[in-house]
C-alpha cells in the first residue's frame, strides 16, 4: 500500500490533536497555575473577611442601620450608605525624622479588579485574570481564555480584540466600569461587597487598619498577581512546544512520519481515523454518518419532529 502524503489538512488535525494534548498534560506549569489559583480562592476568602472586620471597624453596623433609617424618613439628604467592594486601606508608621506617615493602597475585590493597587483598573492584567479564573467555562463555550498569555508582546490586532471581547462579553464585564456587570461577574462581585459610609469616591475615604492587617491585603494582591503570572508561564511552554510541533510537520512529506512523531510523544493517533474524519475530527465518511449528512441537503421543508428524528439518529451513529 502506498503512503498517504502529508497536506495541510492533515497537518491541521494532527497538530490540533497533539496541541489538544499539551494544554492537558499535567504538566509542572499547569499545576503551579492551577494551585495558584487554588490558594487565591482561599485568600480571597480570608481575607475578605478581614477587610469585613476592617471596614465595619470604621462603619459600625449600628450606624450603617441608623443612616439607612434616616434615608427612609428624610430621603436623598440622608443618602450617604452604599455598598462597595473596592477600599483605600491605610496604616500609619513614623518616618525617619518621626513624623506621621500614612502608607494606603486600593484593595478591589471585584472580579475585574486591579492587581497592582492602582484605583483605576488592571488593564489587560485585570482582563488576564478573569479568564484565567474561569478558563474552563470559557472554553467549554467556545471563548479562548488564553488569547492574551498568547498575544503577550504583541501589539494590538483584530484577532486578540475579538477574543479579549468574547471572553469579557461571556462574564458579563461592564464595558464602561468596573463597579457593576451581569451575569458571571455579578454573581462573583456581588459576594465582596460591604457597606460604607460617604458620598465620595474611595479614593478619598482611606480607612484605617494596623500594618499587619496592610501587609495581608497586599499579599493578597500578590496571589492575585501570581494567577496571571503562573498563566503566562503555562501557555507559554505550551506555545513554545506548539511552534516547534508546526515546523516539524511541515517538514514531514508523509502522514506516517506526523503518526510516528505523535507516538513518540506518548499520544495514541490511527492513521485510518485521522483520514476519514474531517478537519474537526468528525467521522462524515462512515457510511450511516455519510448517508445521513446527504440526506440533510434535501427536503429543506421537513417538519420538526422530522428535523428531531434525524438528528437522534445521526447522534446514535456517533455512539456505536
């Protein structure tokens, strides 16, 4: 039998079959991504806590409680209790000729908050971490979390904008502020708020903790940080050993040399599957899927119940 000569589509399955298998591998990357992760979640949670011990602190609830009965009575005039889930945090030490000096930073506890306490917004870092955070929901609905950690020190592009907008779009990012969003975002934002007192921007509300309490906050920030960071480092090995497995193939001349290659990483692919299936990895030249997919390109006006009856059929092919 003579050899089936390489072509791009079949260097298009292969390397998305053995990619496929990289971003799954369990690789040190992953797992220092991944406990990353982990360990944020568990600081986000205790430390919140601590910001709630900080803030109410400063806002007895009883006064929260008192503001809110008056606002009731008296209307706008007594409006000054809101939620929010971003804070100045400020201690203060003496500095070397023993004056008062006062240390703050912006604490956001918000999904798409800032990383690096800046008040106004992360940027792409922010953007970074959310889809880090939620990789897995948003690749089982067909958005790339990873566009930027593959883009990193690449300008601007159609293709990255197009992503980064699918993704925050899927979240429920407000385009215009971080303050609010829908959806997935909301629901995570929505569990770090508290209340507080005054009709000012935080920025000039910076409420008062002792330095042990700052140094937890900012290390919490550095949890944060290294989500992103752990990301970058995993999909960077991933885009580097993907690069190298594009090269190599298209050096090969035969489908067997991309079967062999695959073997030799350890990934299980057959010559004959690879060659039936389409460029998706459907297998359309069975003959039950073959049938049923011509079949589908005629009698346009089917009824629904029609419509249903042909699909479980062509699922159940799939089964067996």
């Amino acid at each position: 039998m003579s050899k089936i000569r390489m072509n791009t589509e079949y260097r298009n399955k292969l390397y998305n079959r053995i990619k496929d298998v990289f971003e799954k591998e369990d690789t040190q990357e992953r797992q220092a991504f991944l406990e990353a992760r982990e360990n944020f979640e568990n600081k986000q949670t205790t430390t919140f806590e601590l910001a709630r011990q900080v803030v109410e602190r400063s806002y007895p609830k009883d006064d929260v409680a008192t503001l809110r009965t008056f606002k009731k009575k008296y209307g706008d005039p007594c409006d000054v209790v809101a939620k929010d889930k971003c804070f100045y945090f400020a201690y203060t030490d003496k500095d070397a000729e023993g004056e008062d000096k006062q240390t703050s930073q912006h604490f956001d506890f918000g999904l798409f908050g800032n990383l690096n306490g800046n008040e106004y917004g992360g940027g792409e870092d922010s953007d970074q971490f959310a889809h880090a955070y939620f990789r897995e929901e948003l690749k089982a609905n067909g958005c790339n979390p990873d566009i930027i950690a593959q883009q990193s020190g690449k300008d601007s592009n159609p293709h990255k904008t197009k992503h980064v907008d699918m993704c925050n779009k899927y979240l429920g990012k407000n385009t215009y502020s971080n303050d609010s969003g829908t959806g997935m975002t909301r629901n995570f934002n929505d569990q770090f708020h508290l209340d507080v007192i005054g009709t000012s921007h935080c920025r000039s509300r910076a409420i008062a903790c002792t330095q042990d309490e700052y140094l937890i906050f900012c290390q919490w920030l550095e949890a944060k940080a290294k989500v992103v960071s752990t990301h970058q480092t995993w999909i960077n090995s991933i885009m580097k050993q993907a690069d190298q497995l594009k090269i190599g193939l298209k050096a090969y001349r035969y489908l067997s040399e991309g079967i062999e290659l695959a073997t030799e990483l350890g990934i299980e692919l057959d010559e004959a599957e690879l060659v039936r299936t389409n460029s998706t990895g459907l297998t359309i030249y069975n003959p039950t899927n073959l049938a049923n997919l011509i079949k589908g390109m005629k009698n346009q006006t089917q009824t629904r119940e029609q419509k249903i009856a042909l699909r479980k059929q062509y699922e159940k092919s799939q089964l067996n």
